[in-house]
C-alpha cells in the first residue's frame, strides 16, 4: 500500500514516517521544511540535534534497505502539491504538514495570518487535488483536542445528539478553539467534512491531544534518526517542556492556576492510532473523528508529577505559577469520549514514572544544549504585538549561588548560578 506522509520532518511526521516504512508500506515524505525556519526566526532549537531530511532518508536505507521517496515543497502551491499526488498515487495520506503551534500563531496579526493561510489553505489545495487525481484515496488528517476547548459537558467524538424543542439530530460537536491555530484546525474540520458530504471523499480526522515523547522503535535504531524536540516558550509542549526545566533546575512554568485539563498520548500511540485509522478506512462519502488522547491530567499534576520522579534521581525541582500568558480557563470540567481507536485495537502506554525517568534521562543527556533565555513565555494572548523570538544572550557569568531574576509576567522565578560541569564530563558531538 502506497501512503504519502505530508510533514514528514517534524516531531511526528518523521517518525510516522519510518515506522510506515518499517511496516512495509511504500511511503512518500512531503515537507517544505518551513519549521526549521520558524525555528531561525525564533531563535528557538530542537533539544535534540537533528539531521536534515536527506540525511535521514539515506541513513534510513542504510540502516533498514528500505526506500522513502522524497517530494520538497509547500502545499499552498497547488502545482506542487497536485503533481505529488497524481505522481505518487497514493492510497492514504497522512496529514501532519501545518503550523501547529498556539503562542506563533498568537505573536501579532502576521503570524496569526500566516498560519490560517499555511494550514487552511494547504489542506484545501490537498483536498481539490484529491478529488481531480486520486478520489479514492483514504485522507488521515491530524486536528486537534483544543477545537472543542473545556465545555462544562462531556466531549464526545465529533458528533453530539441533540434534542432542541422536541426534534433530534446528530450535529458536528460546537467548537470553542483557544488560538487562531486552533481555529485553523476548526476550519479544516469544516471543509473537509464539506467535502466528503459532496464530492463523496473519505477523511478521517483525528483531534489529538498534546503528544509527549521522543522514543520509538524506529527513532532508538540510530541517532542520526532521532526526532525533534522542542522545549522553549513558544514551540515546547508542556510535559516535554517540564522535563527539561527539571532536568535544568528550572522551576516548573505552570501557567496560573494549573487546572488546565488537557488529553495526553505517547507519540508510539500516536504512531499506531495512524495505522489503525488506515487499516480500517472510512466507506466512501464519510467523514469521521477520532478523540486521539489516552488519558488527561491538570497541568498542576502533572508538575507534581515531574516534581516528584526528578526527586528521584536527586534534582530538587520547584513549581512556580506565573500568570497565564494565555486566556483559557484555569479550572473546568473535562471528561472525553475515546472509545474508538480503542474499539480499533489501540493498547495505550500510559505516562509511567518509569516513562517519565527515562524521558528525563534523555532530556539530561542533552541538557548542555539547553538554551535558557528560550524557557520562559513570551506570548501575551491579549497584546496584539508581540516581540517575533528570542534574543541569543551570550551566557552571563555569575558567581557561583548568585540569583538571577528570569521572568517577564511578574512571577518568582529565579536562576542560580551553578558550578559549571568539568569538560571532559560535557557530551559533545
Ligand atoms: P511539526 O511542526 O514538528 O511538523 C510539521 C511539519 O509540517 C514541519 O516539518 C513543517 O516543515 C511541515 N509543514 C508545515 N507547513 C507546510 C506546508 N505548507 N507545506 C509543506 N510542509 C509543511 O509539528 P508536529 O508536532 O509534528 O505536529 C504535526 C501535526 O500534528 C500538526 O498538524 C499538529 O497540529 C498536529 N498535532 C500535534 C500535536 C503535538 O503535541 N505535537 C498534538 C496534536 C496535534
Ligand atoms: N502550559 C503551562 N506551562 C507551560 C506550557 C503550557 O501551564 O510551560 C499549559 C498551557 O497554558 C495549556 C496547556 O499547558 O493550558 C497545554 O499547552 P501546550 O503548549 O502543551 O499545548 P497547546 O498549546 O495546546 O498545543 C499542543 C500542540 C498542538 C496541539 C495541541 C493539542 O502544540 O499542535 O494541537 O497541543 S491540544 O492541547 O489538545 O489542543
């Protein structure tokens, strides 16, 4: 079977993409490699070093004899993406390649654009060249949790019953996105749903929850095929985010109050969640969401529970509470329906602390990479300008105890000086 993976050098694109491959399936890697950029415009970096795509693609085959076919391009442009897809003839696309981060989208009217542009019309012109090349193809599109935002009742997956003034129907769940990101994805949703009610595509749309993770099996073969990760204040996610800042004695950033609920999965789920949706394609016309989380935690918990494995391994880690550079409720109801990728087959890795020591281990073996004038947020949701990146500091030199102050939003946050490690103990590469 012939899949095409779009965004096929990010966090998730990449690794899909080697365990599709692993899996025996022929697959295509699309990208445009816009994130490296955004990267240089932030003046933010991948925790982990990472190896252009080329790169990757020829250690693969040497590793594994197994072949990727690499289309570099951008899906706004029709041509491009068009010939990919008449070319390649795929029989399911696996969609990851967007802008997928709430605080860029946030920076300033700009960035806000950008991404609507990037992710909208990119998915559109993939929809229209579905259609005109390749209509029985099954498209894997990656949405997101946060286009339902925190109703005060029960998520469902994609579809509510409704009973209003005695007549009942199956609507599409009322979307409450928190950032014009999650907006981008709300739009998506529509016009993808619209295209399956009238040209009879077949979608499936998967609202996943924020990823955690840099192990698969794929990825743990050869350094040179690692992942990204990322950490800093616009691009990290939040567990991601907090293991660094333990392993870096910085305190943990919980935003406000911290009873954000939000849905978690490992990124091996999100890998097998993929090919479960693509072994059981949708029928024809259909248009269909999957809830793709496996468990939800406040982000208070789960600072606790960061707390409380690096205390394990002897790091002292506090939790602050800086105001919440966002607006989002801090503290609501959550309970959501994720029934059916379970029903598919899924068996989830749940957030162990034995997952969690050796997320922090990994995170500690690059800590000297860490970039710490990139931790804390900047991105003000209720400012309509706000600064582009992070400015570079040359590393200050303190005296041993010295306190520095770290943080913008009024907090208590501080850093302390520390011995700096001998050099023969520094990994380098
Ligand atoms: P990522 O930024 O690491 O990867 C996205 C890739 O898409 C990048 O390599 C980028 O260069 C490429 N891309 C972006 N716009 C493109 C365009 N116009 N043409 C061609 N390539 C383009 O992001 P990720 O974390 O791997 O997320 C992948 C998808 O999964 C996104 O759609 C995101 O919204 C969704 N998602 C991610 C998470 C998470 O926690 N990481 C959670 C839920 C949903
Ligand atoms: N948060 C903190 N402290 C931090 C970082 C985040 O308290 O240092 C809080 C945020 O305020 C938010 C929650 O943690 O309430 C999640 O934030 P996040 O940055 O981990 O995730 P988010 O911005 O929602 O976006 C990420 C991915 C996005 C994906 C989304 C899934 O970047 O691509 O769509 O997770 S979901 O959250 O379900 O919408």
């Amino acid at each position: 079977m012939k899949i095409l993976v779009i965004g096929a050098d990010g966090y998730l694109g990449w690794p899909q993409t080697m365990y599709l491959s692993n899996k025996g399936y022929e697959v295509g890697a699309v990208d445009n490699f816009s994130r490296r950029m955004w990267d240089l415009e932030c003046g933010t970096e991948s925790l982990i070093p990472i190896h252009s795509l080329h790169e990757r693609i020829n250690a693969w085959k040497e590793l594994t004899g197994k072949t990727i076919e690499m289309f570099i391009g951008d899906i706004t442009d029709y041509n491009f993406i068009a010939n990919v897809i008449k070319n390649f003839s795929p029989e399911a696309i696996v969609h990851y390649g967007e802008q997928r981060c709430a605080p860029y989208s946030m920076i300033d009217r700009k960035h806000a654009v950008f991404t609507q542009v990037n992710n909208i019309v990119g998915t559109l012109n993939l929809l229209y060249a579905i259609k005109e090349f390749c209509p029985h193809c099954h498209l894997v599109k990656l949405g997101t949790m946060g286009e339902y935002g925190t109703p005060n009742i029960d998520i469902e997956e994609g579809f509510i019953e409704i009973v209003h003034n005695g007549r009942k129907d199956r609507l599409p769940y009322p979307m409450q996105p928190g950032s014009f990101y999650h907006l981008s994805k709300v739009h998506d949703s529509q016009n993808i749903m619209f295209v399956c009610k009238v040209w009879g595509l077949r979608a499936t749309d998967l609202h996943q929850g924020v990823v955690y993770g840099v192990e698969t099996d794929e990825t743990q073969i050869d350094e040179r095929l690692a992942t990204r990760f990322d950490y800093d204040g616009i691009w990290g996610t939040v567990l991601n985010r907090f293991c660094v800042q333990a392993a870096i004695g910085h305190p943990l950033t919980v935003y406000g109050k911290g009873g954000q609920t939000r849905g978690f999965i490992n990124i091996r789920d999100t890998m097998r969640c993929i090919e479960l949706a693509i072994l059981n394609p949708p029928k024809e016309g259909e248009y269909r969401v999957f809830n793709q989380i496996t468990e939800w935690f406040t982000i208070f918990e789960l600072a606790q529970l960061v707390q409380k494995v690096a205390k394990k391994k002897d790091l002292n880690v506090k939790i602050s509470q800086p105001p919440n550079p966002r607006v989002e409720a801090e503290e609501h109801y959550y309970n959501v329906k994720h029934t059916k990728l379970l029903d598919l087959g899924l068996k989830p890795h749940y957030l162990s602390n034995v997952l969690l020591e050796s997320l922090l281990d990994i995170v500690q073996r690059y800590s000297y990479r860490v970039k710490e004038e990139t931790i804390l947020p900047y991105v003000n949701w209720r400012s309509l300008q706000n600064p582009v990146g992070y400015i570079a500091k040359a590393p200050k030199i303190g005296k041993i105890g010295e306190k520095e102050s770290l943080l913008g939003f009024g907090g208590e946050v501080t850093k302390t000086f520390k011995e700096m490690p001998s050099l023969s103990n520094t990994p380098r590469r």
